[in-house]
C-alpha cells in the first residue's frame, strides 16, 4: 500500500508552546511506518512575539497555508498581554472562525485512581466553538434617571450550529465505544452523550440548543450503535462532574458552558500538562494542549509535553487514522503508568526531551 501523506502545519506560537510543538513533530515522525502513514510539515508564525515583530497576531500567510496545503496543524500556545494592547486580539480564536472549527473537543482522563476518584474517569467535552455569548456583540448604554450604566450581550443559539455539534458528540460516542470494545474495557461504560443547558431559565436560547442536540442525537445511525442520550442542566452538570466523574462518557454543551466545564474538568486529572484538545471543523483539525504559555517554565525544558503528544493523537483521530491515534494514547499511558520519567509537574524531575524519548521508545 503507497503510504499517504499528510501535511501538517506547526504553529507553535509563544513560550513553552515552542518547547511542546516539536515535541508533536517528533512524534509523528517516529510513527510506525507499517501505519502507512508520512507526514510533511510547515512551519507557520502567530502570537504575540509575531504580532510584536509584525503588528499582526496571525499573519493571512499562516492561514492561507493551512488553507491550501494542511490537511491538519498542531497549535502551541499564545501569551496574553498582562495590560490591553491595541490591535491584539487572540490568534487562536481569530483561527477557529476563519477556519470554521466549530467545535472544541477536550478529552478528560485520570492517570490512576485516586481516594477522592477511585474509579477512572475517561470523559470528553465537546464545546460548541462559533456562537452562544462568544459572539461579543455588546453594549453599553446610561440607565434612565441617571442610575448608572447598564450593559448587555447578546447569547445566540442555531439550530445549525447546535445540530452539527451534537451530530459530532454522537459520532464521538460511537468512536469511543468502538475503541473500548475492541480494546477490551471493562469499566463497563456505555456510550452516552449528556446534553448540557440552562433551558429552565433561558427557555428560548438553551431550549433551542436541547431540543435541537436532541433531535439530532436521535438520528437512527446513534440509536442503532446505542448512543444513549442524557441532559443535565449546567449547575447541576457542575456538582455532579466533580462528584462522580466516571460515569459521563461524552458532554455536549453551548459555547460559555463548554469553556467553564472544560477547565472545570481538567482540574480533575491534575497537571494542565496532561490535558489535550482539539479544534474541529469538518475536515480539518487543529491540535492544541490546554495549557497556556506558562512563562514562568518557559527556557528551562521542563514543560510537559503529554498534553501536546495527547492532542496530536486526537488531531489524528478527527483525520480518520485512529490506529495511529491509538498507539501514541498507549505510549503516553504506558509512560505515565511506570511513572519513572515524569516533568517535575507530575513531581519527577525529567526533562520534556527524556520523556518524549521515553513516550517514543514505547510507541
Ligand atoms: P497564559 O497566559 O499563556 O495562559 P499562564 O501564566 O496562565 O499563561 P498557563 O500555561 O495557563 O500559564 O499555566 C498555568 C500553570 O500551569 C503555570 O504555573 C505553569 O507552570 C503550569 N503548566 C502549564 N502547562 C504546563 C506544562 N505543559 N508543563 C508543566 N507545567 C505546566
Ligand atoms: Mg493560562
């Protein structure tokens, strides 16, 4: 079989986001070739170092290349400004609406049991990424009588938008449930997709997000693979993910919610260096670590490169090639599982070269 290739556009941005990213390449370089799988990469600039050099944030260059020539990319991270700055505005926000990854998908996993979490918690938030009050469309006006200011935004739920998340949570599920039966799981988890709102105050916008991601949810194709549906209005989505975690499978929710359960959730598992995402639209791919630039470790080599090495392997599940997805998951668990070559986050003291190098032996 002619090995396919696959071009990938690197865009490591600023801080330790230039230490994990080649991280990334090497793992995809190091892939089996009996995967039948080559990868060709591009490097591409955004972030606050380039928008310092360039008065520009994410240069049309960098997008037009992932446009034309990537079939996926691995983003790094991006600095803030600690004070507003003038003409900045967040590359990776400014990438998911060019690009249209609608969704923000964040796989949460437990390394080991735990006393306060003894069974293992392996759920996945799927954030809807366009819309909902991320539409920033607000104002400020004076009050009558002279009673201060009052401002207001705008929340705005679609029937497409909302649809074609749910559809991606459902196509989830069943990916999920794929992967536990052939890897033999025996947590006994079954495929189940929790819709997230708060349609009991906002009947309108969440109301349209529940029934929508329910209709869509009932499609024959998830009844027939046994995705079962659930809802949990979003307080109590709260209370019940930290006080039971295991039994969620994959949590589908509207853009705000998303965001909060999201960082909620990754507290659960420890390190933010464990945590990977994925910025989806429909053929293309974005893989992102959770964390941020984490400047107060950049230059030394000791960030963790498992959130970066995880969101590889997630980039590649949603370019359809999950066995390649599949081995670099293993190889992450099989090092974090010896716990002998851990950053000093995790309480080691290797470096990110000595575990990437330890993650590769094992792939
Ligand atoms: P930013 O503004 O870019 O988000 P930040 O100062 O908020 O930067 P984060 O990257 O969000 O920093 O990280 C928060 C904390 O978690 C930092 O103390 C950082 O050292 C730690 N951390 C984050 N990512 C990693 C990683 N990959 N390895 C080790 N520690 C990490
Ligand atoms: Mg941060």
């Amino acid at each position: 079989m002619a090995a396919r290739t696959l071009r990938i556009g690197l865009i490591p941005g600023d801080g330790i986001g230039r230490e994990v990213i080649p991280a990334g390449r090497r793992i995809l370089e190091a892939l089996p070739t009996s995967l039948g799988l080559k990868f060709s990469f591009v490097d591409l600039d955004a972030g606050f170092e380039t928008f310092k050099q360039t008065g520009v944030a994410l240069p049309d260059k960098t997008v037009e290349t992932l446009k034309k020539e990537c079939d996926g990319a691995l983003f790094g991270a991006v600095s803030s400004p600690t004070t507003p700055t003038k003409g900045y505005s967040s590359p990776i926000v400014a990438l998911r609406k060019r690009l249209d990854l609608y969704a923000n998908v964040r796989p949460v996993k437990s390394v080991a049991p735990t006393p306060a979490f003894p069974d293992p918690i392996d759920l996945v938030i799927v954030r809807e990424n366009t819309e909902d009050l991320y539409v920033k469309e607000e104002k400020t006006y004076d009050a009558p009588n002279g009673q201060g200011k009052i401002a207001e935004a705008i929340k705005r739920i679609s029937e497409r938008a909302s649809s074609r998340i749910a559809t991606m949570a459902g196509e989830i599920a069943i990916r999920r449930q794929k992967i536990r039966d052939t890897t033999g799981d025996t947590t006994g988890k079954k495929a189940m997709v929790t819709i997230t709102h708060k349609s009991n105050v906002l009947s309108q916008t969440d109301g349209l997000f529940r029934a929508t991601a329910r209709t869509a949810l009932e499609q024959q194709r998830f009844k027939d693979a046994g995705v079962e549906i659930d809802e949990q209005i979003v307080d109590s989505m709260v209370y019940k993910l930290f006080r039971q975690p295991a039994s969620y499978d994959v949590i589908v929710a509207p853009n705000l919610y998303g965001d909060i359960l999201s960082d909620g959730a990754a507290a659960l598992v420890g390190s933010l260096g464990l945590v990977p995402s994925a910025n989806v639209g429909d053929g293309f791919a974005i893989g992102e670590p959770c964390h941020g630039s984490a400047p107060d470790i950049q230059g030394q080599g000791i960030a963790n490169p498992i959130a970066t090495l995880r969101s590889v392997a997630l980039m590649l599940e949603f370019l359809e090639q999950e066995e390649a997805a599949a081995r670099i998951y293993a190889a992450v668990d099989g090092n974090l599982a010896e716990g002998k070559l851990l950053t000093p986050d995790m309480g080691g003291k290797a470096k990110t070269e000595e575990v990437v190098d330890d993650i590769l032996r094992r792939l």
